[in-house]
C-alpha cells in the first residue's frame, strides 16, 4: 500500500495503516514535510512505516493511495477529519493495474528518487486508458503540462460546464470558460467563499463580470472539490487546484473521466452545493 496525501490525523486509517503494516503488507508513505509532525504520522512512522517528507517550498499536494498494484483510490480529500467529516470532497476507486501502474511510477518519483516538484521527470507509461468501455486519462504536476489537458476538455464542450472549484486563479481556465459561455455552453460554478475573500488573483469576480452564474458555497467549513462536469459525461477531478501553484510547483494527481454514470454523481454534488450557495 503505497499513500501519497498532503495531511493526515485520522485516527482510523492510522490504525489500518499500521495494522496492515504488522500483518505484513509493505506500506509506504509520502506527505509534505509542513505537516510531518501531526500526531498520527509520528506514530506511523513508531510503528515501522517508512514516511519520507518532500523538503520542498511547493507542496507535495497529492491525495492519492494505491493498493496491491490494482486499485486506485484518489480525489480531492486529505486524510484528515475535517477532510473526512466536514469539507466537501470527493474520493473515486478505480480498479485497474494499468492505472495503479501510473500512480506508482509518481509514487517512486518521490519515495524512491527523492523526485518532487519541479525536479520530476515524465514518467507516465499509461496517459490514457480504457476501464469498462470508459476512456480515463491520469496527468501529474508539474511535469505533464495539466492545463494544457484541462483546457482541450472544457473548450470540447458543447452544452454544460459545471464546476466546483476550493482555489481557482487560473486566469487562461477563466478565459476558456468566458468564451465557452460567449458561444452558448451553459457554465455555473461554486467557489470557496473562504478561500474568496483570501486568494489574492481569484478569478471569482471575473467571471461573475462576465455573466457566468457563479456562486460562494454555504458550507461553514471547507467546499475543497476540485472539479469539472462537461457536457454530463465527462468528470475531471484530483488534487489539482485550478492555481498557478498546481500548474507549476505542487506535487498533484489529475484523473479526466469519461462516463456518464460517474458524471450522474458529480452532477447530484455540485447541485446539492450549488443550491446551498450564496451569491
């Protein structure tokens, strides 16, 4: 078992973790050095589990575990128990070696190479793949060039861009958006009303002065999905704020899902948020 998360103090999956740990699965951990002296990965770290910090000024922001090379379990959520009990996040279990494969060649990127940030190389032997008749694509910052993947999805668009969005600076996905909505695409969005009124660069007002039906969330704590539903087939989700940072100098992990079924349940969160938001 192989995790790769930004924050972690959770008091049940520390014990799963070194539970499986004794019964003798090899279990490996990553996390940002800023959050290395949380309680719970110290004593991961007692009970035997090797835990390797990034020392780096960018974040190693990933949230994402693997498990017997098979499954993937990834999103927006931090171990944690405002991750799990009080933010909005999403999390998606994949089941697939290829995919497995991808994250563990980042994994090792980090743990093995001592690779993180700007200093990792492309090392992604399956970009896309095809689970159950679904096309899925995995990308990881900064090396792939995410953006870039993100913006041919959203301008691809022909009917409805819906999103949700905990940090979103990133002035060349606005102007997609802007434009998309200029030729006649449906977009609405949700931000983080928290992270609004601190993000210097927000792109909120910006699209709001546009015409886009854009919103601040109602959550008293943390609206933290980063998520795109185009056209309700097509999901995009991760740990990937739609930043500057995640673009350039964070560790993140970006899944592009195309299936209808998946998008079915994105599109009931962002309507559940989106009606408990507030202009």
């Amino acid at each position: 078992m192989d995790v790769a998360i930004y924050d972690f103090n959770l008091w049940s999956l520390r014990d799963a973790l070194i539970n499986a740990h004794r019964r003798g699965v090899d279990v490996r951990m990553v996390t940002d050095s800023d959050n290395m002296d949380e309680l719970e990965i110290q004593e991961i770290k007692d009970a035997g589990i090797e835990v390797i910090g990034d020392r780096k000024e960018g974040l190693m922001h990933d949230k994402f575990v693997i498990i017997d090379r098979s499954e993937v379990w990834a999103g927006s959520m931090n171990f944690t128990t405002g991750g799990g009990y009080m933010d909005n996040n999403n999390l998606i279990r994949l089941r697939s070696s290829k995919l497995a494969e991808d994250y563990r060649r980042e994994f090792e990127q980090m743990f093995v190479d001592d690779r993180f940030g700007a200093d990792k190389i492309q090392n992604n032997p399956n970009p896309t793949i095809t689970v159950d008749n679904s096309q899925i694509a995995v990308y990881f910052s900064p090396q792939d060039g995410t953006l870039e993947h993100i913006l041919e999805a959203v301008n691809s668009a022909q009917e409805s861009i819906f999103f949700l969005a905990y940090s979103f600076t990133s002035d060349e996905l606005a102007d997609a958006l802007i434009e998309q909505a200029k030729s006649g695409v449906n977009v609405k969005g949700v931000f983080d009303k928290d992270q609004y009124h601190s993000n210097s660069g927000t792109e909120f007002d910006n699209l709001h002065n546009a015409g886009i039906d854009v919103n601040l969330d109602g959550n008293p704590r943390l609206m933290h999905h980063k998520v795109i539903i185009i056209d309700q087939q097509i999901v995009i989700t991760g740990s990937y704020n739609f930043s500057n940072n995640a673009e350039h100098n964070n560790d993140e992990n970006t899944l592009i899902i195309h299936n209808h079924e998946i998008a079915a349940d994105y599109l009931a969160e962002f309507q559940k948020i989106y009606d408990l938001s507030q202009r």
